[in-house]
C-alpha cells in the first residue's frame, strides 16, 4: 500500500518547506520529503536545505563573528574604546555557527508539525503517472499524490581535476567549517561566495587571494557599484586577480597549489593552505528519475517551467534553485507559496522584477531591478540620482561612511526603474526600494515621503530627490555621477 497525499513536496529547503507550510495552510493534506541530513547528529533528515544548512545563514553568522573582530581590531580605537589585540577562537566562532543552524533546521521541523505537514525522510524519485496523479518513491517506500512540487535545490559546481575534500580544498560546505584561520587561503571565483567568504577569512587574518575567470569585476551589478567594491575590498586586502585560466591543481596534506595564466598571458603558480571553489552552483535533478516520466529539462540542467512554475507535467511544479532565475533563498520562498496558492485556485504571482540581490560584505551590495548598463544596452532613456554617505549624520555616527545609493528613474515617466546600494546595512536600506518598485512608484514619490532623522536611508531619500536634480542635502553637483571635488554638506 502505498501512502496517499494531496501534495508531495520533493525537497526541504526554503522553496520546498514554504511551499509545503502554505499548501498545508490552504487545507491540503501534505508531505515533504527531504534524503539531506547534513551534520545531523543522529542522521535524521534536516529542514532548511543549503540556505539554513551550509548557505545563507551560517555565511552571515561567520560575517557577523568576523565583522566584529575586524571593528575590534581597527574601528574601535578611533571611539576611544582600547581593547587590546583581539583573539579569535575559531571552535567557538563554528560553535555558535552550529547553534544557529541548529536552532532554524529544528524550527522548521517544528512549523511542520504546527501546520500537519509530514517530513518522510529519503530521497525522492517519480515511479509513473497514477490514476490520481503521480506516484514517487521515497527512499524505500512509495508515496502517490494528486500534485508534486519539485524543490530539489543545487549544489556546488566543481571544476575537473579539482576533487573537493573539503578539508584542503572546500566548496560552501568546507568554507563554512574551517577548522583553524588559514595563513594563505586561495578561492576560484570572485562571484557571491568568493567575496563572502573571502572577506570572512580575510578578516580574521588570512592572506587571501580570488581568482576569476572574467576579466570584469562583479558584472550582474551596477557598473558604479562593481568600481567602488573593486576599490574597497583591494583596500581591505582581498587580492583580486581578473581574467585568469585555472591550470593544473596540485593538493597535498599541507596545502594545495594552483597554476593559472594572469590576464597577461602569463604564467603563474599560487601557493596556500586551503583552496575555496567558488564558481557557481549546479541544479539538483539526477536521482529525480525525470526521464522516466518524460519531466522535461531545459538548455542548462534545469527543470523547465513557464512563469508559473509549471513543468511540462499537469499537476508537477517545480521552484527554487532547481528552475531558471537567480539562485536565492527568498526568491525559492515566493515561488513557493505562488504554486501553492496557484493549486489552490488562487491567483498566485511571483515579480521576477523586483527580486532583490544582496551580498553580504563590508560594506554591503543590494540592488534591486535594472543596472545603469542594462538600461543604456536596451536604449532606455533614464536619469540618475547618486548620493554618497559621506555626510550622513548617522553614517558618520556610525563610523563607516563608505557607499552611495544610486536611484534610475524612466526619464519620461519618472517610474524607478533600478536602486543600487553599498553602505552600511545596505541590505535593509534595499527593501524600501523593492517596496516601492513593488508599487510602480516614481522617484517623486519616495522623494515626497517623509524619512527619519538621523538615519542612512535619508541617502535613499535624497537619491529619489537627486533624481529631480533637487538634492537638499547634498551641494555642487547636478543629478548624476558623483564629480570629484562636489561638496558634501551634512546629513
Ligand atoms: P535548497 O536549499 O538547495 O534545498 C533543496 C533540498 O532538497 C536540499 O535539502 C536537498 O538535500 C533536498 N533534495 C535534493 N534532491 C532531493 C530528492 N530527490 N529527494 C529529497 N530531497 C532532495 N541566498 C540568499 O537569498 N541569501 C543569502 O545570503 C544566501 N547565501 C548563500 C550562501 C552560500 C554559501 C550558499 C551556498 C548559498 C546561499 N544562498 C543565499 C542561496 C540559497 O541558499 C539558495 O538559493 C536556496 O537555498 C535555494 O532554495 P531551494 O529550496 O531551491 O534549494
Ligand atoms: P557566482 O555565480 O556568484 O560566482 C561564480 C564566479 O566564478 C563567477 O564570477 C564566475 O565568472 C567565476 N568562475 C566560473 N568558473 C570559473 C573558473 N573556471 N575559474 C575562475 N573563475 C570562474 O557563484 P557562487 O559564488 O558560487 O555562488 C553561487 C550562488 O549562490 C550565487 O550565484 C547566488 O545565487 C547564491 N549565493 C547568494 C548569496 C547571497 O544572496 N548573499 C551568497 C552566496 C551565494
């Protein structure tokens, strides 16, 4: 006999778990399944997938861990406060780690008894198409439900001739739980793990060297954004080759060594301790047995949806990392309580416009919507409004004055069209833009809504009033790029 559902959800991350809460939420009787049990200690399957696991959540621990030793060892004294050269206890800094992941995966596991969602535990495989929709099996067991939803997530890409042990050389998941700080640590890829996770060492003392394929620096954002990044983090130390070509990767107990070609053509050999490959993420299909039921896959590995997250099969869906768009927690999120509102009849919608992007260095990078060069690429007329933080009050009182918002706006319609932030909680500051997007909102508007003082998003108000060319803060300079030598009045 094999057990019945309304809805099977194949995978526990942050698409899967949501979409199962809200299906369940929406009156149908629901199960998740989930083969992952990462560092469980009893084994048992665990909630939460890359994102709460070996992804988002314990990355921003080991940031905020690394942030504070950073600011110890040079942001305090310039407060008067003196603490002495500061230690780092790295057990400790995974411990805590830990406990977080701990305390979310759990958490998860809690919801669903809340919300009557069973967890199976095994990894999911389609059998055939049943009388009432589709039967898959579940570790040993088979499991028939009117309607799947396919989170299956991604993992690591990794290069030929590298093998990952993650020890001496790690993805995201040997990143995360290094055991001492590396004196040298190499990573391939300067992307959103690679800056990451390059700062968080970076910090706490290594030498640390990226190495990127292509010859521009953090291209999917604003080109004014990439440039102050690019100047920041080789202020901050991180040594960021561009253009390279990874050769032959030598691993021993010690260390590991790279052979590249640099941007010159030349020849040249990196030496380090630990390696961090960092070069993307690949969709999780193999084992979904999709050829068997005729699950249609498209040009890059990816389960084929429309943009409703329907597959080619009635009554399968698919969201998350597993499906076309960008690789993020919130956006698996949103497409999963879309399908399960859009099973429910309801009219679920997800707007891939107003995804936002942050990544979590110091200072942070959030955007939301279009970059300057994707406007100027197809032909959009837009106008500018770029505010530094440089005299904002609460920046200044904060200590770090780094960054600028950067406002396009439709130059007829005056509809904001892209927001781009560095700054200080840069990655709070970008959810006002995405509501406003959200809106349909013109630049006027945000310029005409009332924003507390002190704080750093009167930069995003002032952004919206640069727009205008009617900045108030901010004097010598029309809307536009930042010229050298404008005067910046306080904020
Ligand atoms: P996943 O989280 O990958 O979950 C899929 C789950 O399905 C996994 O648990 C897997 O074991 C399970 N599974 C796979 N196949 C089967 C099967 N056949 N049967 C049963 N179970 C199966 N995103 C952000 O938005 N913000 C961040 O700050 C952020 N930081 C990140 C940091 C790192 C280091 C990494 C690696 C990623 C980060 N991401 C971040 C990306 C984010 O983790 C992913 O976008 C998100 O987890 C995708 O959710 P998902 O549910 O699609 O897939
Ligand atoms: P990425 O796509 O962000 O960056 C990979 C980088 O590696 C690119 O710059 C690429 O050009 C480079 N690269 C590829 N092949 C290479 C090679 N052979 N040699 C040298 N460089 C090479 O991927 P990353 O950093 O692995 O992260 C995966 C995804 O996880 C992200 O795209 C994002 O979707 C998600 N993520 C999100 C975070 C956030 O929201 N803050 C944090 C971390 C990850």
């Amino acid at each position: 006999m094999s057990k019945q559902f309304d809805v099977l959800v194949i995978g526990g991350g942050p698409g899967g778990y949501v979409a199962a809460i809200r299906a369940a939420q929406l009156g149908f009787n629901v199960a998740c399944c989930e083969s992952n049990a990462y560092a469980d200690p009893k084994g048992e399957p665990r909630l939460g997938g890359t994102c709460l696991n070996v992804g988002c959540i314990p990355s921003k621990a080991l940031l905020h861990t690394s942030h504070l030793f950073a600011e110890a060892g040079h942001g305090f004294a310039a407060q008067g406060i003196s603490v002495g050269t500061p230690k780092i206890d790295v057990p400790t800094m995974i411990g805590r780690k830990n406990t977080i992941v701990n305390q979310l995966t759990s958490g998860i596991k809690g919801l669903f008894k809340k919300n009557k969602v069973t967890l199976l535990n095994g990894h999911g495989s389609f059998v055939a198409q049943s009388e009432s929709g589709w039967q898959v099996k579940v570790g040993e067991e088979l499991v028939d439900a009117t309607q799947v939803i396919i989170a299956t997530g991604s993992s690591a890409r990794h290069l030929p001739g590298i093998t990952v042990d993650n020890k001496i050389i790690c993805d995201n998941v040997g990143a995360l739980d290094m055991e001492a700080v590396p004196k040298k640590l190499a990573l391939i890829g300067a992307g959103v793990i690679g800056l990451e996770m390059g700062s968080v060492w970076s910090r706490l003392g290594s030498e640390v060297t990226i190495l990127e394929a292509l010859p521009d620096f953090l291209s999917v954002t604003d080109i004014d954004v990439a440039k102050e990044a690019a100047k920041v983090f080789a202020r901050q130390g991180l040594n960021i080759q561009l253009g390279v070509q990874i050769g032959e990767v030598k691993a021993s107990k010690k260390g590991v060594s790279i052979a590249y070609t640099d941007k010159d053509g030349k020849a040249q050999k990196l030496d380090a301790d630990r390696l961090i490959v960092s070069v993307g993420r690949i969709p999780n299909t193999e084992g979904l047995n999709a050829d068997a039921v005729g699950l249609k896959l498209d040009e890059r590995g990816r389960i084929d949806v429309d943009g409703h997250c329907r597959t080619n099969l009635a009554g399968v869906w698919a969201v998350g990392d597993v499906v076309s768009g960008p690789m993020l927690a919130h956006k698996a999120m949103e497409e999963g309580v879309m399908v399960a509102e859009m099973m429910a009849g309801q009219s679920g919608h997800c707007n891939f416009d107003t995804i936002p992007w942050v990544i979590y260095t110091s200072p942070e990078i959030a955007w939301v919507g279009q970059t300057e060069q994707q406007l100027k690429a197809d032909g959009v007329a837009y106008k500018t409004g770029k505010i530094p933080f440089a005299a904002n009050g609460r920046a200044l009182g904060m200590g770090d004055t780094s960054g600028f918002v950067k406002m396009l706006a439709d130059a007829k319609t005056d509809r904001i069209l892209g927001v781009h932030i560095i700054s200080a909680n840069a990655s709070e500051l970008i959810s006002e833009a995405v509501v406003a997007m959200e809106f349909g909102a013109a630049s006027e508007d945000l310029a005409r809504i009332c924003h507390a003082h002190p704080t750093l998003s009167e930069v995003v108000h002032e952004a919206a009033l640069a727009c205008d060319k009617r900045p108030l803060h901010f004097l010598g300079c029309e809307a536009g790029p930042i010229k050298a030598g404008c005067r910046v009045p306080r904020l």
